[in-house]
C-alpha cells in the first residue's frame, strides 16, 4: 500500500518559470542540481513503502512465476540490512526456480510441502513452498556461509540465518555404532528383497520425530538441502518421502540425554516400533530423533552404522545429514574438506571444527557408498 504521504507512481518532471535571459543550458544544470537531491531521498520512500509487504508480495510472486511454467525467474524481497552476502545494501535477491523435486515432504501441521531446484544470485538454492510459508536454502559455501531465507505470511519482513559452525573451540563428533541385526527391529540392509511379484519399488521414508525442546528450531535450515542431495541419488523409479512428527508421548519426550548414549538410542527405538510397525514389503524405514540440546558432552549425534535409527542434535547444520548418512553406509574415512578460497567440511567428516565451514555435501566416495545402498 503506497504511503499516505507520497505515491511511488511516474512523478512529472518539475517545471520552472522560462525567463528569456536564461539559457536552455543553464534551465538543464539547474534540474539536475535539484533532481541529484530529490531523487535519492524519492527512492529510498519508495523502498520503505513497499518493505511493510515484502514478505507477501514475493510470496505471491513466487507462486504465480511458478504456475506460469518452470524455469522461471523472479526477485525477492530482502532486509536491506540483514542480508547474509557482501552486497548487504541490496534489497532483492535474483531467484531462479528450475525444476520442482518429485519428493513428498509433509509437516503434521501445515501439510504437504512442495520443493523446487534453483539458483538465488547465482548460488544453488533449494526452495520449499508450505503453508503461508517460503524458504529458500542458499549454499554460497565454501566461498561466504550458506544460508536461508525465511518468508512467513505472519511477519512483516523477510528474515535471513546465516548457518554457520557452532560457536565452540571444541572439536566436535559423533558415536558411531556397528551395524547390527537388530535395534531392536531387523535393518533396512539386513531385509529381504522385493518380491518379484511386486512391481514398484519400495519407498524411502525418513521419519523426523522432533523432540520437543526442538520446537523453534528452523528444522528446514537442517533438512532441506539434505532432501536435495538424497532425491538426486535415489535410482530410477524410486521414491523418498520425509515424514515430520511432533508431539508423540514417548517419543518426542524422550529423555535422551546422560547415561549410556547406545542404550538410550536402543530405548528410544524401542518406542519408535512399538508405535510405528514397520512394513517391510512396501517401505524402508529410517528413523531419526532431532533435538535441540547435545547428545552428550561434545556429541552432535549417534546412530547404527547401516541402520534404521539415530538422533541428531541441531547444535550443527550438517549433523541431521550426517547420522542419516550413517543409517545409510556413509562413512567418516569417505569424507574430505575440500578448498575453495576457504575450507569448508563435507558431511561425514568425523570432527567439526568452527574454523572452517559447511559444505553441505557428501564427498564423491560417500555419495557412491549411498547410491549404491539406495538401490
């Protein structure tokens, strides 16, 4: 809505009494003098007038540029103050929206969710439509830290997290346990295939139970872009979907810090079976307890090497990624950081360090150990 005070419509140019002994040179030196004053002060107005429905309106952009047909392009708004790039002054972004993700991603209270490949200002993007919601995943890594773009139709602005290491001088890891039979419930690995009788595939489903003290977290600064790297692996003719649960006695309030961390997660997945049967013909199962706080001293997450069940803490953006990998056949000995003007870690190095960066991927030795298990 323009505001009351001016309008950011075509304004005229101002006119000035014409006196003979002037010349037309003179008359063009004096606008200009005036036009380098009121000009700036003109459109920053205009940018505060339309920063109050930012948020709606790229929202409503996105949606209409992505109706239209893919690939398309559109800008969104930013806090002109807040951006996590270099260019902190601007106030848009460039989108790109390339192609929709054929994965099924569902909130238990906001439904199902749509994901989309792109590029924002030339960085890859992964971009998740839900609700009243848009955020846009930006991996600008190794070069400056990923981060993302939140748009909720309740807030007046946009707001950006830059995603960085956690803020500790510690090196950090994570327990690792053999693969097993058992935990309690036979593998993914460990079970038989498909029938021949049965023609499709059975699908992959991650189950992210989110623990109750990880209830503000921004789950998809976690997720999103981890959704990007499995569904670009996953062999012809399979299908993933990404199940989000919140607010499960038994489940999502489970104690799962101090003591033995393995037996906990062998309790913890006790109650996820007693629960949630699983269906060995139709579905392959990985579940996964997401928490806010550390597993333990130093310990961003534990799980089954090759299994079924794990739990990430979200004191680290790459942690939710790495104990899924894990549960399927990643290993540390695979990982690598690579160097790109900075260093940056790919998921399944074994201690994060603060002083380098995220890469928010797998290194090419775990990516074919995940292909290949993805099968």
């Amino acid at each position: 809505m323009p505001h009351p005070f001016f309008s950011c419509q075509r304004v005229k140019r101002p006119t000035h009494p014409v006196h003979p002994a002037r010349s037309v040179d003179a008359t063009r030196s004096r606008f200009a003098a005036v036009r380098a004053t009121w000009l700036p002060t003109y459109l920053l107005l205009c940018l505060l007038a339309a920063a109050g429905n930012s948020v709606a309106s790229t929202i409503t952009d996105f949606d209409g540029a992505v109706a239209r047909g893919l690939p398309t392009g559109l800008r969104g708004d930013l806090p002109v103050h807040e951006t996590a790039r270099a260019d902190a002054t601007r106030a848009a972004a460039i989108m790109h929206v390339d192609t929709r993700m054929p994965v099924k991603l569902v909130y238990p209270d906001s439904g199902e969710a749509s994901l989309y490949r792109g590029k924002v200002d030339g960085y890859p993007a992964i971009f998740t439509r839900y609700a009243d919601r848009l955020d846009i995943f930006v991996n600008a890594a190794p070069h400056s830290d990923a981060y993302n773009i939140s748009y909720a139709g309740e807030k007046t602005h946009p707001e950006v997290r830059v995603l960085t290491q956690p803020a500790t001088s510690e090196t950090l890891g994570d327990i690792v346990l053999p693969a097993i039979k058992k935990t309690p419930a036979s593998t993914t690995g460990d079970r038989p295939k498909a029938k021949s009788g049965i023609r499709k595939p059975p699908e992959w489903v991650f189950s992210i139970f989110v623990h109750d003290d990880a209830k503000n977290v921004a789950l998809n600064d976690h997720l999103s872009w981890w959704i990007g790297l499995i569904e670009a692996m996953l062999p012809a003719g399979r299908t993933m979907k990404i199940d989000i649960r919140r607010d499960l006695p038994g489940i999502t309030d489970f104690a799962y810090t101090g003591g033995d961390t393995a037996r906990k997660l062998l309790d913890w997945s006790a109650q996820v079976d007693a629960q949630f049967p699983q269906d060995e013909a139709g579905v392959n199962n990985k579940f996964l307890l997401f928490t806010d706080e550390w597993v333990s001293a130093g310990v961003g997450g534990i799980a089954h090497q090759g299994g079924d069940y794990g739990i990430a803490s979200a004191k680290g953006h790459q942690f939710l990624a790495h104990e899924f990998g894990h549960m399927l056949k990643a290993t540390h000995e695979n990982a690598e950081i690579r160097y790109n003007g900075w260093w940056c870690e790919t998921i399944m190095f074994a201690t994060a360090l603060d002083l380098r960066s995220n890469c928010y991927d797998y290194s090419d030795a775990n990516e074919k150990l995940i292909r290949a298990y993805l099968e």
